[in-house]
C-alpha cells in the first residue's frame, strides 16, 4: 500500500495496491472459480441451481479488506427475481476468505453482524476459534493452537533447550508465538530473544531483527510469520549471512514457493498442511484465452507481468505489445504450479462446505431424486446453522467442523533440500496429527545413508587366485592354458571386474545419486548430516556385487589351498577372504542398527578392516621372510628344494591311490634324493627289485605294498634299462639311459631326467608334453 499523506482539507485519494500481483493467490482465487463451476455443473449438489461469486483483491490490506465488507453486507441488488436463474439477490449468502488472520478478524467482525458465514481458507488465528466474538466464522486450516502445540513438541523432541523466536506484528503472529512460548515454557525450554517485525516497518527496524539474530548464541530460530513479512527479513540477512541457523518456521512462510530461493535457509523445517490433488485444476488454471484475460484487470496485470508485454488496453508503455506468441503452458511460476496443492486445497473444500450447507437448506432427497426449491429465500443465518452440521469427503478429503468451526488438526513435517539441479524443494519428512493419543500426535522419518567399497582390491585379490590356480593346472601335459593368464590377462582381469563395479556406481548416480540429508532423529540435542542413498536398489547392488566377487574369490582360494607351498598363496588367500566375508556379514545388522554418525563410523571401520585385512594376510608372510627369514628369499630356494624319502613315499602312495596330479604335484619338490625304488601296483602287476632288461617279469596278482624304507639299495647307473608293466596303465617307463624317464598315473605321464650321482639319484623334474611308447 502506497504512504497517504492527509491535509484534511479534501476527501483522500482512495486506497489502491501497489506493487506486483501475488501469483500463488491469484491461483487460489482461480480455484474457487473452478469449484464453483463444478458444482454448477454437478446434477448431485445442487441440481438446478447456480451460484454467483464476487472476487475482492484486499491486497493484505485491512482498510481494504473492511471496504470490501461492508458492500457484500449492504447489499448489491434488492430485487427479487422468479426467473430460471437463481434468485439474484443482493444479500450475500457466505464469503470465503481472508488469507490473513488480521483482515479475518475485521471482515468478521462486519458481516458476523449480519449473521453472514465467513469460511477462510488460510486465516489460523486460535483467536477466531472464539465462538461468543466470531459465532460465523469457520475454516478449513487447522487453529495456530494446534501448529504452535505442533512446533513445541518438535523443539521438544530433538532436545533444543535454547532458541530465539521471531513473528510478524499482526494478530497471527503474535497470537501464534503466544501459543508457542507458553509451550515451550512449560516444556523447560529457554528463549533468548523474541522479536517483532511487519513489513510496513521502516527498514532500520527490520535490520535491528536481523543484527539480533546475527549476534545470537542460539543456532535454532523459530519463525511465526506471514511470508510477505519473512521476504524481507530473509532480504536482509542474506546481505550481511549470519552464521548458520536452523530455522523453524509456520505453514505460511515455510511452504510458500517463492521463499525457496533463500539457499542459506537449507534444512528449513516447519508444519504445511497436507498435499492434495485436485482433478482437471491445471487444465482449468492454464485455460486462459485472451477474451478472459482482457474481461479482468487482474488477469491482465498477470499477463503482463508474466510475459513483460502489454495488451492494446493497458496503460502500460514501457512494454512490447503482446504478440500472442505468449505460452501459458511453458510459463514456470506458483500459478501453473500444481504439485504443491496445499492452501489451493482448503479453498476448494470451503466453497463445497457452504455449498453443501446450502444444499441442505434448500434441496430435500426423494424417491432416491434430489429436488431443489430455487425459489426458496434462504438466510445466511441458515447457512450458518448447516455449516455447523456438515460432513463430507470431496476427493477423498474430509470437511467437517467441530463446535469451534475448526477442522481435524492433521499437518505434514517439511524439510527445505536440495534437489538434483540445486534448487531447494519440499521435502516431507514426517506428520503430525492432533486426534492421536497424547505423546503420539509427532511421527518423523528416518532415511538411511550409503556407503563406498572396495571392489578394486577383491578384483586384485581374485586376480591372483585365478592365476595360481590355472598356473598349477597348467602343468598336465599338452596343456597350453597359462597363454590365456599371463600378465596382459591378469591386468584386463582387475580392469573388467573393477569396470564392472564403475558401471554399477554410474548407472546409481545418473539414475537417482545419493543428496544431504539432515539427521532429526536420532539426537535431541543436534542435528546430523548424513547423505541419504537416493537409491537403495544401487546400494545393495554395490555391496552384493563384492559380495559376490569375494565368494568366488574364496572358493577359489580353497581349491588351490594344497598345491606347492612354494608358489600357492591359496591359503593366505583364503584366511584373508574369510577375514573378509566375516566383517561384512557383520557389518549388515550393524549397518542398519547404528545411529546417525555412528552408521559412518560403521562403514569406515568395515572398510579399513576388510581392507588391511586382505594386505596383511597376504603380504605379511612375504614381509616376514624378508626380514627374518632371508636365506629363504632366494631363487635357489624356490626353485631347487629337497625332500626326504618318507616325503618320497607320500608321493607313491598318491600313484598307488591314484589321485589326479594336481594332489601329485602338491608333494613333489623341484629336486628330489632317491636310491632305490620299490613300487607295489593293485593292478596285478608289480615292479621291483632290480631293473631288468626288456620285457620286464610278470609277478603273482595282488601282490600289493606301500614303498617301504628298508628297501633301499644302490644301483649303479649301468643296472638300469628299459622297462615297463605289462598289465594295466603302464606305471613308469625308461625312455632312454640317463635321459628321462616318464610316470604314468592314469591317463598323465610326468617326464623324470634322471642323472646318476655316485650313491643317490637326482632327478629334477620339468614338466614337457606328452610321450607315446611301446
């Protein structure tokens, strides 16, 4: 509102706003409009007859808004009409409105004179709930009573015992933080300061406010103010920021879409009234022809304001003509945003309450037909009486009074965070309901973080198991596997299952990444950031994917666990996997059971262990040798080892048992001492004594023995020739003198080079391709 100044000397200019129109309450004006015509078009309520409307612009304005009551109750048309139409009646039947609380207060006062019902949609006042002053008014917005009930159990429930308070200087903010401070007072929480402010306040002091919240010590402020009055205050602390605040604020700033943009006020929380839906509204909202728009002064202003043109009769002449290239449909603003139906609703349902409570009045039910008297003369006081008796669900919403005129307090917890593309949305994060029992009315959700792993080092570690395990294998005879796992195959290994976790980890993030998140519940007394995991379905990939790695990985590890101990790290392996599946077995009910920072201590503690716990068993045996054992980190040693006759023995019982070679291999040493052999066969068919020549000597079947000790003898190099079984798989033959000679277990033969060496043999092993002789 424009500053008058008066000389009293002549009639003052009368009162006009000022200033850019409010989109979010022109939609909400618009809804009305829409109901309206919903009902005029319904055969159920209503059949036959059709209401008028009047729309008032009171600009917040109370002069404005006492104007426009007193020429709804004086009456615009006196005269009775028995046409088709409705009555025509100048007499007002109901007004819905104010959005504020003070102008409520004021039309009330006028048109509760003449018993005229007032069903406001936004005015929360617990004043209004007084029944001996405002006996006609109803709303369909819950009492402050409830929200400032609501505001203290939530500075209640997360333990904050020192807080500042500020509201706007009008009967709902005053009244609002009243109800507030009494609440907490009882609860045993202290106020350091409580402040008051209104956007017709000079500036110096709105800036006072804001030095006493920059200068504070307490970092939880609680703001009960209109969104016009916060605009300013949050305008001003954003050009000097404070340190950070966590604020608390009521339903009418703190769901208010032009608010968001103030980004220092991140995890904002407050009460909103719940989100609706209401069928066919955005059509309705974005159905804006420019014969409608030109028929009303403040479609117009929208226009222009919304598209920085003017139409042909506008007085506007700082603006482009309108072209009509204008789109309402790609337009971006709180009138054609219709995902936060929350106030938009409560008009909704307040003209079908006073159209309900009409139909009551004037329509009867019969023979399952609704009849309606259109000629009936109805009073407002009727109206009255049958709003005090409705009860109804539209859309699914409830609408019933109680002996206040007040509705069920039921509110959703909301939660300022920042969206993909930065900007800051509403989130909900709880509800409150004031029908539930005592102590049960607060309920808040709890999200849940994500963690990391480390999927490149079980990629290593199962790298390595592979790699052992088909070197070993690669030893049968013919066998050319190892070409598939040398170096450039070990590398590509790492890469392709690490690669494969990298795609996971892409795939989550694009999809739906990880944002903040402000932990209210675990603690009282703080709060936590923790990062929510936007996906649960990523996260448990992630994790189950290593999972899986580090189980094959084991399995592996264990059956490569008995070949050479010189080269198989198999079992370091697998009491390091073990190490690993243990921890983050364990890690899953700690995971979900641990509170706030305590569930990253978790992750970080899992990660660390399974971590250093993978390196130490695998590289602390080598850093032993290394510093303790040196004469073992030689080549020499691993390979050219000894092994002694009762080792030797073990060998040839593996042949007598006929285990596959890889159980053979495990026990044979890259050099082995031997003087005599004396071999037993369940085939049959044995070999023993000395060597002899071709041909070989058949002994008597089922002569069986284990390779004794005390057969030992000497043999010269001279005492040995070609030989072989005649029965079964040949078990040993002599290719050629002081050459080789080739073990056949099954359907493998393993070639010996045997060299003479005065009283022992030494036969050095290497494994070569396969011979075939008879």
């Amino acid at each position: 509102m424009p500053t008058m100044n008066h000389s009293y000397t002549t009639r003052p200019e009368p009162l006009k706003c000022t200033g850019s129109i409010d989109t979010l309450e022109l939609s909400i004006s618009r809804a009305m409009v829409f109901a309206i015509e919903e009902i005029n078009n319904s055969t159920k309520l209503l059949p036959g007859i059709r209401l008028g409307y009047q729309i008032h612009d009171s600009c917040a304005s109370v002069t404005l808004s006492v104007h426009a009551a007193f020429q709804l109750s004086n009456g615009l048309n006196p005269v009775f009409d028995t046409d088709d139409y409705c009555s025509k009646s100048g007499m007002v039947m109901a007004v819905v409105g104010e959005s504020g609380s003070t102008p409520s207060i004021s039309i009330s006062h006028i048109i509760g004179s003449f018993n005229i019902p007032l069903v406001s949609h936004f005015a929360t006042c617990a004043c209004l709930s007084d029944k001996r002053q405002y006996p006609s008014f109803f709303r369909t917005i819950p009492s402050d009573r409830f929200q400032a009930a609501a505001l203290a159990k939530l500075v209640k429930h997360f333990g904050w015992t020192w807080i500042g308070a500020v509201r706007s200087d009008s009967d709902y903010g005053n009244n609002g933080m009243a109800s507030f401070l009494d609440a907490v007072h009882k609860e045993g929480i202290c106020v350091e300061y409580s402040e008051s402010f209104h956007r017709t306040h000079p500036r110096s002091r709105i800036q006072r406010v804001a030095d006493v919240i920059r200068r504070s010590t307490a970092m939880v402020v609680v703001a009960f103010a209109t969104s016009g009055d916060m605009r300013l205050l949050l305008e001003e602390l954003s050009r000097e920021p404070s340190p950070p605040r966590q604020w608390i604020g009521s339903e009418a700033w703190v769901t208010h879409p032009e608010m968001l943009r103030f980004t220092f006020c991140t995890g904002a929380m407050g009460f909103a009234i719940e989100k609706s839906v209401i069928p066919g509204l955005r059509d309705f909202l974005l159905d804006l022809s420019p014969t409608k728009v030109a028929a009303s002064p403040v479609l117009t202003e929208f226009w222009e304001d919304a598209f920085n043109c003017r139409l042909e009769q506008s007085a506007a002449t700082n603006r482009r003509m309108c072209d009509g290239s204008e789109d309402i449909q790609k337009l971006q603003n709180p009138y054609t945003d219709t995902s936060q139906l929350r106030t938009t609703n409560m008009v909704y349902k307040a003209v079908y309450a006073i159209a309900h409570a009409i139909h009551n009045t004037v329509c009867q039910e019969t023979n399952s037909t609704t009849q309606c008297d259109k000629l009936t003369r109805i009073e407002p006081k009727q109206v009255v009486t049958q709003l005090k008796k409705v009860n109804f669900s539209q859309n699914g919403y409830h609408v019933s009074f109680d002996a206040n005129g007040d509705p069920v307090a039921t509110y959703e917890l909301v939660n300022w965070q920042k969206s993909e593309r930065g900007s800051i949305v509403l989130v909900t994060v709880g509800y409150y309901d004031a029908s539930l029992p005592l102590g049960q009315e607060l309920h808040i959700n709890r999200n849940l973080t994500w963690a990391e792993g480390s999927t490149q080092c079980i990629s290593c570690v199962l790298g390595k198991t592979i790699v052992v395990l088909m070197a070993f294998k690669a030893t049968l005879p013919g066998s050319n596997v190892m070409k598939w796992f040398g170096p450039p195959q070990q590398r590509m290994t790492v890469v392709s299952f690490t690669f494969i976790q990298v795609l996971i980890c892409t795939i989550w993030l694009v999809v739906s990444p990880p944002f903040p998140m402000k932990n209210l519940t675990i603690y009282k007394h703080r709060i936590i950031l923790e990062c929510a995991l936007g996906s649960a379905v990523g996260f448990w990939v992630v994790l189950g994917y290593i999972g899986l790695l580090a189980v094959f990985c084991f399995v592996l590890a264990v059956l490569a666990r008995k070949l050479p101990d010189n080269f198989n790290e198999a079992k370091f392996i697998t009491f390091s996997m073990l190490i690993f599946c243990a921890v983050w077995i364990t890690f899953i009910p700690a995971y979900v059971s641990s509170p706030g920072k305590f569930t990253v201590a978790v992750e970080i503690f899992a990660i660390l262990v399974s971590s250093f716990g993978l390196i130490l068993c695998i590289f602390a045996p080598k850093c032993f040798i290394i510093l303790f054992k040196p004469k073992k980190n030689t080549k020499k040693h691993l390979m050219n080892k000894n092994i002694s006759l009762n080792t030797f023995s073990e060998i040839w019982s593996s042949v007598h048992q006929q285990f596959v070679l890889p159980e053979l291999l495990s026990h044979i040493p890259l050099k082995a001492h031997l003087v005599s052999v004396d071999i037993a066969w369940e085939s049959g068919v044995a070999v023993d004594g000395p060597l002899g020549g071709p041909g070989g000597v058949d002994d008597p079947p089922g002569r069986s023995q284990p390779f004794p000790a005390s057969s030992v003898e000497s043999h010269s190099q001279a005492e040995r020739s070609h030989r072989h079984i005649h029965h079964g798989p040949p078990l040993y033959q002599q290719v050629k003198a002081n050459d080789s000679w080739i073990l056949n277990v099954g359907q493998t033969e393993l070639v010996l080079n045997g060299v003479a060496n005065n009283s022992h043999f030494e036969y050095p092993f290497s494994p070569t391709s396969s011979h075939s002789h008879q």
